[in-house]
C-alpha cells in the first residue's frame, strides 16, 4: 500500500473527532469557554500543606476537576490565586 494511501486513511478516521486547541505543553483542550486547569504537570503533593506543587490544588480539586461545573472551576482558581500570593 503506498504512503498517500494510509496518510489518506489516517485523516479520515479523524474527522469525526471534536475540534481542540494545543495549549502548553502540546496538551489538548476543547474549543469551549471553559476555564483552563492550572495543571503545569509538576504533579508532586505535598505532604504538610496537602497541595500540588504545581498547580497549588488539593487532590480532591485535581480529582474533581473534569467533573466541575464552569462556576466551580472559577472558584478553584481562585482558591489558586490566592494561595500562590500566600507566602
């Protein structure tokens, strides 16, 4: 089978997927309004505080992230914003 033959497939197979944007880090993400995780993926807890050490989020925020609802994201965030100003 020559090349152009399975590059042509290959492109077919993908049109049914969802349209998405590369962020950072070559991540995916839909083409929505949705505010974007902070994960930077330095995914380390720590132990006292109970945060990533990345992206400043409990675990159960990070669990619950997909799950959340556009308003309780906003809220995560700025639960993030104020704890990396915290010294």
């Amino acid at each position: 089978m020559a090349d152009h033959d399975r590059a042509a497939r290959a492109w077919r197979g993908h049109a049914g997927r969802r349209q998405t944007r590369h962020r950072r880090y070559g991540r995916r993400q839909p083409l929505t309004d949705a505010p974007p995780s902070p994960c930077i993926l330095v995914c380390t807890m720590d132990r006292v505080s109970g945060l990533c050490l990345g992206c400043y989020r409990t675990i159960t925020e990070i669990t619950g992230w997909s799950r959340a609802d556009d308003d309780e994201k906003r809220a995560i965030l700025a639960r993030v914003t104020k704890r990396r100003a915290a010294p």
